[in-house]
C-alpha cells in the first residue's frame, strides 16, 4: 500500500490499521508481510519460483515422479529460475546434504 501523499512519515503518522504497537503480532517478523526478514523473503521466494515454474511432479534429478519441492542450487536464493531445480524429496535431502558438505 502506497504512503499516503502530504502525510508526513513516521509511526504517529502511520494511517490507522498500520499502527503497530511494541508486543502486536504485527511486530512480529514471521506475522508481518511488511517486514523484510530473511524467513519472509525466502517463502515468498519460494512462492515466485513455484508461481513462474510450475511444478510437473518429475524430480529433475533422478526422474521419478510425485511430490517434488523447489531446491535451491546455490544456496544464495537468488531470483532467477535457474538457481532452483524441482528435486523430489530424497534428492532434495540428498542435495541440502552436498551443499553443506561442500
Ligand atoms: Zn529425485
């Protein structure tokens, strides 16, 4: 939601409803989908990969088909579909496993 033109900035300012007061579950990071926390961007991260890549069931790796997760191949979360590949989850275990390794 856009900031509120001639409305100075600052949380007196803030329009009712985005007023935040220190113990709201709004202060919370995992409940605030303002708030840039790093658990936030790498769901909704997660959200652009499966909404730009449709999952089709089949692991890239070994081939086998059913429940397949988005894996991330650098680790970095970058925004770019190459740096995830849809993995079923042995090889996405298997995968996380290898890159901590590393
Ligand atoms: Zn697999």
């Amino acid at each position: 939601m856009p900031w509120p033109k001639g409305r100075k900035k600052g949380v007196e300012n803030m329009p009712v409803g985005r007023r935040f007061q220190p113990g709201d579950p709004g202060m919370v990071a995992e409940n605030n989908p303002a708030w840039r926390g790093d658990r936030v961007s790498y769901s909704g991260l997660h959200k652009w990969v499966a909404y730009h890549r449709p999952a089709t069931g089949v692991c890239q790796v070994c081939g086998g088909e059913g429940y397949t997760e988005n894996a991330n191949l650098s680790g970095e979360y970058h925004r770019d579909l190459d740096d995830f590949q849809e993995l079923c989850k042995p090889c996405h275990i298997a995968h996380d496993a290898e890159r901590r390794a590393a």
